[in-house]
C-alpha cells in the first residue's frame, strides 16, 4: 500500500514531465520561410535532475482548432524515438503557399511518461514559386539629378498608389522586395520594423523578399501603400572601389532602385483579392535628397510633400511609374536571416561646444547605426551631423579613418514651432562621436538620441568576472560583433568598406557563437559565400563579391570561410542541413586545392605569387618577420580537410570522408616533410621570397619560426601528437624572446591562447590575456576603447592615431576571436557533440596572486540549442567552488580542478559517495565527473 502511495507521489510528481519550450522553426520564433521541410526545435525543462527525452510528438495543423491528435491535417509525427530536440525536419504534407502551419510537441522522459504539450506556435509558408509574384518591378529613374556633385548622389524615389479594400478583411500579407533599399507603409505606417530591407544578395542571382501580417492596417474603402526607395548596396556606392580608382564606384548591380510589392487580402467570405506594383503606381521624389549607406543622407524637409504617403493625396503631378524588365533566372526568396533592426536606443553621455560653434556628442559607445534628431528652428536651417569614433586630443572629431565614406547627415527644418524630429532610413554610420553643426539653440538631453542597428541575433552568452578591464573586454567584443552583423558580417562599420570579408569572418566565427544566436545570420550568409565562388572553385575574399577592384579574388586564409563558417554551424547546432545543400561547392573548394597544389598537397613558397597581393593577406597585421603565407595556406588545405572529412561522415558521405581523410594526412606528411626541420622547428626557403616584393610586409623577410606558426599548427593539429610538447614549448620560447608579447595578425591571434593552453601553458595564455600593455587586448581597454581594434596599434600613447590613420577601424573583430578561449578555456565550456548534445566543463583556472589583476570569480553562460549551460568558477586562498549548469536532454563531463590530496565536495557531499553524479577518471589535475541535467556545485579545497 505505502509503495504504491509512493510510487503514485512519484508519478504525481512528475506528472508535468519533461516540457519543451521555446519552439523555433528555421532557428525562428513564428517565421515566414519557403524551406519546404523546415525544421523544428524546442527547449525542454525539468523540475528533475538527469533528465533526457526518449521520444517526441509533433503535431501540424492548419488552423488552431485542428491542433489536436485526431485533428491534425498537416502532419502527426506520432511517438517517434529519439533525443532530437533540434533540426527535425517536417515531414508532412506538402505545404502549399501562403499556409500557416500551426504546431505543438511533447515529449517523453527517461522514465517513459509523456509531459504536457508544448504552447502551440506557428510558421507560414512564403511565396515558393516566382510565378506567383505578379508583381513588376517599378521605380522613377532620378539618376540624371545626381549628377556634377562631388559624389553622385540622386535624390531617392517615393512610390505610391491607392486601394480600395472591401469590409470584411480576413487575412492581409504584403510581400515586399527591392533591388536597393525599401520602406514600406501603409495608411502612414511602416511595415515591419526591419531596417536595410531587402539585404545584400548577388542581385543578379537571388533577392529576398519580406513578408507583413497587415491584416489590421487596412480599412475598409481607400487605402494608400507607399513606398520609398533608395540606392542601398545595389546601386549605391560600395567599399573602397572609389578610394583604389576602380572604374566603376557605384550602381554595380543597377543604376535605379526599384519596389516589386504585393498585397494579399482574403475576405471572410473567401474571395481574395491582390494588389500589385504595376504601371498604374505613381513616382514623384521628396524631402529625400541624397541617400547612400556610404556617405549619408540629406533630408530638406521644406520638400516634404504632406500626406503623399495617406489615402486621399493628390498625385496627379506625379508620373507614372517606369517598369524595369526582370532577370529570369533570378531567384526571388524568403529573407532567412534575422532582420536588421533598431536594436536598441543609445542615451547621449556629454556634449562639448567646439570653438567654431559646432557640439561634439558623445555617445558613450562605439556602434553601428544613426541616430534621431530634434530640433526646433527655422525652416531653412541646416543641421549637419558627422560621426567619428574618436577624438583628437584637442577635441576635434576623428574621420581621417573614414576614407572616402562622407559618412555625413544632413537635415534642413522645414520650421516647425513645436519642433521636428527626423532620422535617417537607409544609411548607418560606425561612430561614438557626433559632431553637430547648425544647431540655433545650445542642445538638450533631447537633441539627439543614438539608436544602434544591426541583425537582431539573439544574445545567448554572458561572461562576468571580478576582473573589470576583462569585463570591459567582453563587453567590447559584443558591441564590434554588433556593430558589423548587419546582414553580413562586415569588417568594420564606419569606413569605405563594411564589406563581407571572408577571412575576418572565418577566424571570428566561433567566437561569435558563444555571444550570439548566429545560425540563421550565417544560413544566409553561406548563400551569398556559395553564391560568390568563383569558377575555378575558390570562394571569394568577400561576399557578396562586387567587383570592387580589378585584382581582388581570393586569398588563402579568407577563402577557407567557404569551409570554416558551414563547418561551425553544424557544430553550434547540429546543422547538416548547410552542409548538404553546400556540399557541392564545398567538394569545389577542395578540388581547387588538389588541382592548385598540382598533386603534391603542399603549397610552397610562392605558390600563390600570381595573386595579388602575392601569397594573399597572410597573417595580416601581425608584428615582426612574416610567417610564409604559402605555409599557412597548406595548413588551411589540411584543417579544411579535416573539417571536411568530418561534415562528410555527418551526411552520411563515407567516400568522401574517406577522401579527405587521406587529403588530410598526405597534406600533413608534405607540410612535415618541407616546413618542418629535424627539431620539429618551421622553417621556409626565406631567399625564395627574394626582397619580398608584392608581398604583404614582405620587406620584413619571411621565417617558419613565428608565434603564429606554431599557434596555428597546435590548433589545427599540423604536428604529430609527440611534437605537440615541443610546439609549445617553441611557442613559449618565442613569446619569452619578446618579452611575452604577442605578434600575431589576423591569423595568428585567435588560435595563440588556445594552443598555449593545449600544450600545457595556461598561465602563459592569462599572461598575455590579462596584460594591459601594448599589444594585447587589454591595452585597448586601457586606453578607453569600447570595441575592438583593427590594429593592435590603431592608437598609442606615443604615436596617437599616426600609424596608418587611413587603414585604422576601431570596430573590427578579428582580433576579438579571443572570446574562443574565453568561453572555451578560461570558462571551459567545451562542445564534444554538435549542438552541445554533450559537453565538457574543463575550466583553467586564473593563476592566483595577481589580486584585482587577475581572475579570482569567472561566471559564463551560453544558451545553446539544447539549453542553457553556466560555468562559474571563484577560487580564493586555497579554495575553488564551481557551479555548473547542465541543461535537460544534454551530458556533461565536467572537469573538476582538484589535485590528488584535494577533497571534494558535490552540493555538499563527499564527491566519492554523490548519486547524483558518477567520476569517471582523473586527467592531469582535474577529476572528471559525469553529470546530466541539473545544477551542480563543487568545492575544492587542499
Ligand atoms: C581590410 C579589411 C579586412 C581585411 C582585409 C585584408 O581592408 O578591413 O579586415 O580582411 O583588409
């Protein structure tokens, strides 16, 4: 009687189960997609320890009320085996256009009880045949306007036309795309709170489209939609194209912007009706006199022309708007990344009157964006906005570093007595600084207000200590990834560049998964890499690939993105989707290598000499003697290999997992056999480099010996596992002859405190990691940054801005890849399978003594796709406590720092007698203990 009572407490107990939350379709919460299986995820929680999920349900109806088990006419997955919480692709019917696809699960625990089911969610199919896109694409040819001005910048059209919808409106959607940028309104208000819509694509292969619920934005009788337009990244002006003279500097893709939109309604007695850009929508132009992301906008507010965007307007001054032919084999899609928003508002810190009468605004912080003016004046008064990231020492504004981008904002009041507020649509600027000029009246907390845009990905990591430059750190590494997620990831956000750099991207890439939620930012960024190789099978030196300038192609070191990025987000999620749908490129890429290498699966000194520049970027931005840049590219060709070898067993793809495994080891034995001498040291043939010419810093002479060298080949596994002590200890050996400072550039960075904790030398790493002079991280946080540098010498107290003021981003996150180790070593949270399915907790503890320079408290937090996992560590005198969270459905073995004599201590007990974790073994000083789901804390003490 007593058991049964106590095995129905139990039951009872339990009784909600295992419950997913959090359901996500295409890395989405209620999404569009036109993905014809889109896959689903859902987070589990549990009140219970060690707790996994043994099968799921999934149910997919068309309507709410047919959300149930008998009722679902989509698709009933009914109990399916398995711990998938992620990437379960729909398997239903197939879904037609315009569906909206409602869902649920649950799912059942390691004791076989099924939870409750989820919140119901939805998603809804978009458009997934062009041909059901009657819409033209329309638009007002302005180009002549913009011309005899320093930059040619025609005033940007405005589009309209109105509808008369019926009462009884169901459903409404609006689609919308633009070749250039588009605003859409309708009734007045904006669709969506989107920024830079439609985003960069290879125009001339794909452009995506947006999708608007606008069911309660219409009203029965006139209607007005309204859209402006701009040049935006398809005929606007791109990178430096005009800083290196190339012949063509803007419009690379078209010269006229132009607006393909169409409306959708459905009526509650089922007749639908749909509105469409056609030749009966009116053009005219507005305020809006100059708009480029590069250089800024110039908005005459006295041109406004009052309610053009409301029904009523009278257009008949306007023309008629100018149809533009379609390419046909240009591809017309959902947007699958997460939208550029306004994420977040930006309060002024101080403002400075200058001699000449102009305000200096300081934002605070370095970022991304615009900001929103008000002003109450004249009409006719001229304001003038220009953005800097720094000052001079005297106080003026910094644009030296903008180059050729105007980067400026104009705004003329049309003199409004209550006052007028404006900002900018279609461009963003990279700036702390704002200086102001025009302003009649001193300026209030209200003048200006800062509003950082950029891909609204959502955060997933933290990472605290007790260390505040290393705090200041981390949060600089956020804001610079902010700042350059804008659609693409960017190398930096202010100058005449902002472009797809693919070797910032690839060394960046994992350290952008343990702060943001990344996957769908890089599923469309992976179309644009693919979208960008070139014939010979070479993936670009950026992408989207304009023809910026007539030598840029590709660079050993950038063009391995093309293999790097898919490869970490199947590891971060589990994605192999990406990988599939990439794969034929992706063997491309390394047939380039095979037929490059001409069979002998090296590249030697000069083997990339007929590029430019010669050898490609290197490891650019380092210090000191070059590392030969043909070395690193065969480590490359190896790494990818590898990584390779490992996407093609994860798809299944035994033969080319083969292949690559071979690639693999023939590519090491050839790297050994010609950079390796019998010490196990690097070397190069120096003299075949000759005066280095064409080389990047090639001056500087070349040796094998470098800190970026050994760094790199202990990452990517270059050496044999025997010598690996030895790398080390060359490693160390040359940090030690410089005085234990890094010189490592763009390649070399990100892998040097990984490699030195993997050999061993962890204390070394926080050395360099927690230093504070020149150069290290922590010296740009001492000298007031609030991103990361391009350079480590962007700025020294010495020299100032003086070291090459032209090429010198404070917003550039290469450098910023140290976050890997942060998360990876300094909290050790280590990945052993995709997704986080199972991983270690194996944390390097801070050398101690160093007090408020060091690290005595580490707390690091990372929702990945299969729940939130937190590494906290404090260690004071001779004591360690650390607290772990392990989340439901995942295993973790968690490395506990603890020497033989040491006693530990589990949520208060002896480790030796827990149940609630098993230690599996002991590995150098730590003790490895099994954990599932929970939380967890350790005490060490000696
Ligand atoms: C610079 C970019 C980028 C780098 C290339 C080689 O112009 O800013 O960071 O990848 O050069």
């Amino acid at each position: 009687m007593l058991s049964v009572m106590l095995a129905l407490g139990t039951v009872w107990a339990n009784a909600k189960g295992i419950v997913p939350g959090y359901l996500r379709c295409e890395y989405k919460e209620s999404p569009v997609t036109d993905v014809a299986h889109p896959r689903l995820s859902w987070e589990l929680t549990a009140t219970e320890n060690n707790q996994v999920q043994t099968a799921y349900q999934i149910l997919v109806a068309s309507s709410p009320e047919k959300l149930t088990e008998n009722g679902a006419d989509l698709w009933n997955s009914g109990k399916t085996n398995g711990r998938g919480t992620a990437q379960v692709a729909y398997a239903g019917k197939p879904l037609a256009s315009r569906t909206v696809c409602y869902w649920k699960v649950r799912s059942w625990d390691k004791n076989g009880i099924p939870g409750e089911w989820s919140k119901p969610s939805h998603w809804e199919m978009g458009l997934l045949d062009k041909s059901e896109w009657q819409g033209q694409w329309v638009g007002l040819d302005l180009d002549h306007l913009g011309k005899g001005k320093v930059y040619h910048l025609p005033p940007a059209p405005y589009l309209r036309k109105e509808v008369t919808i019926r009462n009884g409106v169901k459903k409404a959607r609006l689609y919308v795309t633009a070749l250039g940028l588009y605003e859409f309104s309708i009734n007045g208000k904006k669709a969506g709170d989107a920024f830079l819509t439609p985003g960069w694509t290879d125009y001339d292969k794909r452009v995506y489209y947006q999708t608007y619920d606008v069911t309660a934005d219409l009203k029965s009788g006139k209607n007005a939609l309204a859209s402006q337009l701009s040049y935006g990244w398809y005929a606007g002006y791109l990178g430096y194209s005009l800083l290196v003279q190339n012949p063509v500097v803007r419009a690379f893709y078209g010269k006229v912007p132009v607006l393909k939109a169409q409306l959708e309604v459905e009526y509650a007695d089922g007749k639908k009706e749909t509105f469409v850009t056609d030749q009966s929508w009116k053009a005219s132009q507005g305020a809006l006199l100059e708009s480029d992301l590069l250089n800024g906008e110039t908005y005459d507010a006295r041109l406004e022309q009052k309610g053009w965007n409301l029904a009523g307007f009278d257009d008949a001054k306007w023309k008629n708007a100018e149809i533009f032919p379609d390419k046909a084999d240009r591809k017309v899609q959902v947007y699958p990344g997460p939208p550029v928003r306004i994420t977040q508002p930006l309060r002024v810190g101080t403002t400075q009157k200058r001699p000449d009468s102009t305000y200096i605004f300081d934002m605070g912080q370095n970022y991304a964006g615009i900001v929103r003016l008000h002003v109450k004046g004249r009409a006719g008064d001229t304001i003038r906005l220009r953005y800097g990231e720094k000052l001079y020492p005297d106080g003026r504004l910094m644009t030296e570093n903008l180059r050729m981008a105007r980067a400026t904002d104009t705004y003329i009041l049309k003199g409004d007595p209550a006052g007028e507020t404006w900002e900018p649509k279609f461009t963003f600027h990279g700036f702390q600084y704002v200086e102001v000029k025009g302003l009649s009246n001193a300026p209030t907390k209200e003048t200006l207000t800062g509003l950082v845009i950029g891909s609204d990905t959502p955060k997933t990591g933290s990472f605290e200590t007790d260390n505040a430059m290393v705090n200041q750190l981390y949060s600089n590494i956020d804001w610079t990834q902010r700042a350059n997620y804008v659609d693409i990831p960017t190398d930096c956000p202010q100058r005449d560049e902002r472009i797809g750099w693919t070797g910032d991207a690839q060394v960046y890439v994992k350290s952008a998964t343990f702060n943001r939620d990344v996957a769908s930012f890089f599923t469309k960024w992976v179309v644009d890499l693919n979208d960008g190789q070139y014939e010979n099978g070479a993936y670009p030196l950026y992408a989207p690939r304009p023809n910026l300038r007539k030598t840029d192609t590709f660079s050993p070191g950038w063009m391995e993105a093309g293999i790097i990025c898919p490869y970490q987000i199947y590891r971060t999620y589990g994605d192999t989707r990406m990988i599939r749908d990439g794969w034929q490129d992706m063997v491309q890429f390394m047939n380039f290598l095979d037929t490059r290498s001409k069979g002998t699966y090296i590249f030697k000194e000069n083997a990339f000499a007929d590029i430019d520049p010669k050898g490609g970027f290197g490891d650019w931005l380092s210090f000191g003697k070059k590392t030969p840049p043909d070395m690193l590219a065969s480590f490359y060709y190896a790494y990818c290999a590898d990584l390779m070898a490992e996407m093609a067993a994860a798809i299944g793809n035994a033969k080319d997992e083969q292949r690559f495994v071979e690639t693999g080891k023939k590519v090491r034995e050839a790297i050994r056999g010609h950079y390796v001498d019998q010490g196990g040291r690097f070397k190069c043939d120096a003299q075949a480099y000759g005066n280095g010419a064409g080389y990047v810093d090639g001056s500087l002479g070349f040796t094998g010996h470098t800190q970026t060298a050994y760094a790199n080949a202990i990452y990517m596994n270059i050496i044999n596992p025997a010598d690996r002590t030895k790398a080390g200890d060359y490693l160390t050996a040359l940090l030690k002859e410089n005085g234990d400072k890094l010189g490592t550039g763009f390649l070399g960075a990100k892998p040097l405190l990984p490699a030195l904790s993997a050999t061993g030398h962890s204390d070394l790493a926080y050395k360099l990691f927690l230093s504070k002079e020149f150069p290290s991280w922590g010296f740009e946080v001492e000298n007031g940054s609030t991103t990361i540098w391009e350079r480590w010498d962007s700025f020294t107290k010495e020299d100032g801005f003086k070291y090459n003021a032209a090429m010198n981003s404070f917003s550039h996150y290469a450098f910023g890849a140290v976050c890997e180790w942060m998360f990876g070593n300094a909290a050790g949270i280590v990945m052993t399978k995709p997704g986080f399915e199972t991983f270690d907790i194996r944390p390097e503890i801070a050398p101690d003594g160093m007090g408020s320079d060091g690290i005595n408290h580490l707390k690091a937090s990372l929702r990945t796709i299969n729940g939130t996992i937190v590494s906290e560590w404090s260690s004071a005198s001779g004591k360690l406590t650390m607290k772990v969270k392990v989340p439901v459905n995942t295993l973790a073995h968690v490395y506990v720092p603890a020497g033989a004599e040491a006693k530990v201590l589990v949520n208060g007990k002896q480790l030796s007698s827990s149940e609630a974790v098993k230690t599996v073994g002991k590995e150098d000083s730590y003790v490895i203990v099994e954990a599932g789901s929970g939380d967890y804390e350790f005490a060490v003490s000696k």
